[in-house]
C-alpha cells in the first residue's frame, strides 16, 4: 500500500466518504506522512502509555491508510472487523497480560469484533449476489482462481471442477449462516473451526489469505481462559531440582 505513494494522483478515485469529507490527494508526502505516523502511534499504544490517545490516533491513521489503498479500484471486504477491532479496543483502557478482573468494557469491545467478522461474511454474500448473481455459485469463480494462481495442491482441482462448484455453494451457505458463529456452545465452534480452515484452505491452494479479517476471529476463541502466570508457575514445578 506505500506505493500508492508513486501513483499519480490522475489514477486516485476516492470512496464515497473520502470525497464526503473532502480527503486530500494521496501525495508522496502524505501518504508517507500517515505511513510514519502510524507507525509511531502503534508502536506508543504497544508500550501501554496513554492507550486511548494513542489507540485512537492509530484507528484514524489506518482509516486514513485504507481511504488511500482502497481508492485505486479495488476494495478489500477483510479489513472491516480490523477497522472495528481499531476503533473499539481504545475504548477498554489500560490492560496488562494475564490480567483476570472482569471488564464489561473489555466484553462489549469483543462483542463489536465478532459482530464485524460476521457482518464481513453476511456482507459478502450479499455482495456476491448482487453483482455476480446465480453465476457466482453455477459458473466458474473458483477455476478462473486456481487457473490464476493456483498451487501445486490446486493442480487436481482442474480436472475435477465439479468440486470448485460444490465448494461455492459451501462458500455461499456458510457466509449466509455465519451469524450462528455468535451462538454459544457447539455451533459456535464447529463454525469458528470451519472458518480457520476455509482461510487455510483457500491459502493452501490459491495464496490469499486474509490476515487482518483471522486477526478478529480470535474474538470467538477463549483466550481468557489463558493464565500465562499459572502456565510459568507449573513449568516451574515440573522442572527437575538441581543436583548436588
């Protein structure tokens, strides 16, 4: 995305909000100057000193960063639960690792995530139907992929193209159900399983990976349930005693 920094400006087409609120062209220097200034405003919010400026100041710049790259024609849908992660986690505060007082902030800024994950995937659907129609899951979207891109684990796949089509189908049923990801118990994770290994899959055999969007859904997974101190502490004990 810093090489938008070398397009010329006569290739810029801004989004619908970056021509509602009038955003400068992304010159050499601006989009250099957001590049700097983001990284300084991450690198602040990591040493956990004023986590809500410095937070905030790192969702504005990304936006900012995703105006820029998102305005040459093509528009990534993985970044949206990544941008809600951004703006809802300053809101929590200070937090330090391993920390274990319940915070109804802390659940209502994971509630925001994982309702963004669902919305991409929901979103997506819709997308897909409404601009590639009854094609999307009858014709070839996914051959003209793997015909594109494909890896040596996708080679089989050109001679079986019936399973590309009964992957998207599978692909459409599960972006259209992906609101019983927010169910709890069993459902919720035989969906979260299913997702990680369509994201792995679609990896595997035509190199995208949607990095930010795997980011968020870790929100589903139980991560409070980690007590890196009482991990340490068993390590400890575990270990032989020192001989004589």
């Amino acid at each position: 995305m810093a090489r938008h920094a070398l397009v010329p400006t006569e290739l810029y087409q801004p989004l619908f909000i970056g021509r509602l609120l009038s955003l400068p062209e992304p010159t050499e220097a601006l989009v250099k100057g957001v590049e700097i200034a983001l990284l300084a405003a991450a690198a602040l919010a990591l040493t956990n000193r004023l986590p809500r400026v410095a937070g905030t100041a790192v969702f504005f710049l990304y936006l900012e960063w995703m105006f820029i790259a998102m305005s040459y024609g093509k528009v990534d849908h993985d970044r949206v639960a990544f941008l809600v992660a951004l703006a809802v986690l300053p809101t929590v505060g200070a937090a330090r690792w391993g920390e274990r007082d319940p915070s109804e902030a802390a659940g209502w800024a994971i509630r925001c995530i994982q309702v963004a994950v669902v919305a991409t995937y929901f979103l997506a659907a819709f997308a897909k139907l409404r601009f590639g129609g009854p094609e999307w899951v009858n014709g070839a979207t996914l051959m003209r992929a793997v015909l594109r891109r494909g890896t040596v684990l996708a080679e089989p796949l050109k001679s079986n193209p019936w399973i590309l089509r009964l992957t998207q189908y599978f692909i459409m049923a599960f972006e259209l159900a992906s609101p019983l990801l927010l169910s709890r118990g069993r459902i919720g994770r035989i969906f979260l399983v299913a997702a990680v290994g369509f994201h792995v899959m679609t990896y595997a055999t035509i190199t995208i990976i949607f990095l930010p969007h795997m980011m968020c859904l870790l929100a589903f997974a139980p991560l409070e349930r980690l007590d890196p101190r009482a991990w340490l502490a068993a390590r400890r004990e575990a270990a032989p005693a020192p001989a004589d």
